[in-house]
C-alpha cells in the first residue's frame, strides 16, 4: 500500500479520520474500513502506472503517499459521509496526475519506465555543434 493509518491521520486530522471510517458511531477510525479505502487508493494508482512501471516499485516516491491518501478520502465518502468540493478536486487532480504519469508525460522520480532507480546526471549542460550546413560558400550561392 501507498499509505498508512498514520499517513491519513497526519494528512487530515484524527477527527475526520474517525468521521469516514466510524460507521458504527464507536468514536474511533475504524482500522478494517480504513485499510479498505487505502487498499483501493492503492489498486487504483496501481492501474495507472502499471504500464509504465514495474510493480512493486522498488522505494516509494513520497507524491504516491498524498495521492493514496487524496483517493482513499474521497472512496471512504459516501452515502452517509460527504463528498465535499475538496475532497473531490484533490481526488480530481490525483488521477490528472496518475494520468499524466501514464501518459508518460511526468514521472515519478528517479525510476525508468521499468520501474529501477536510473542514476543522477552530472551537473551542467553540454552543447555540441557539426559544421554549418547552410551557408553562403557551401551552397554556392550569392545574394539576388
């Protein structure tokens, strides 16, 4: 999984926390509703990068965490739990992320297409220039 109980508690609070996983009213986070909601943050960004990264990733990109948590909110809403105009446009932008990741379009860090850790690159910039293709001598040509 992306996130832990811990995870969600730090993100938004014990209290709503309890308020989307205490279906029993006991005052308490329900942990078997909250591993359920966290499962399917999980299977849901798995669908996404699965094709772009070999899973299980080998370290989690700390971005994965906030999104597990952000859709693990917003599936724990529902009939008796609100869906607020928050909870829906940080899920929103978590799967326009997820998207752009497997579009290939942004990447989660320091990991390939296959999923391994690819080395920093060296500092700096190189430029390198062939010789010039276009140029009055080379054509043969003049001014009109």
């Amino acid at each position: 999984m992306y996130a832990t109980r811990d995870d969600m508690v730090t993100r938004f609070g014990e209290r709503e926390v309890i308020s989307l996983t205490d279906l029993t009213y006991a005052g308490a986070i329900d942990d078997q509703v909250l591993a359920g909601g966290l499962s399917a943050a999980s299977d849901e960004i798995n669908g996404y990068i699965a094709g772009r990264y070999r899973l299980p990733l080998p370290k989690l990109p700390p971005i994965l965490k906030g999104i597990a948590c952000d859709i693990a909110r917003y599936r724990l809403t529902g009939t008796e739990r609100v869906c607020s105009e928050e909870i829906r446009d940080r899920y929103r932008d978590a799967i326009r992320y997820l998207e752009g990741v497997a579009a290939g379009r942004v990447s989660l860090g320091t990991f390939d297409d296959t999923g391994a850790t690819v080395p920093s690159s060296s500092a700096g910039v190189k430029f390198f220039s062939g010789r010039r293709t276009w140029a009055r001598r080379s054509t043969g040509g003049g001014g009109y």
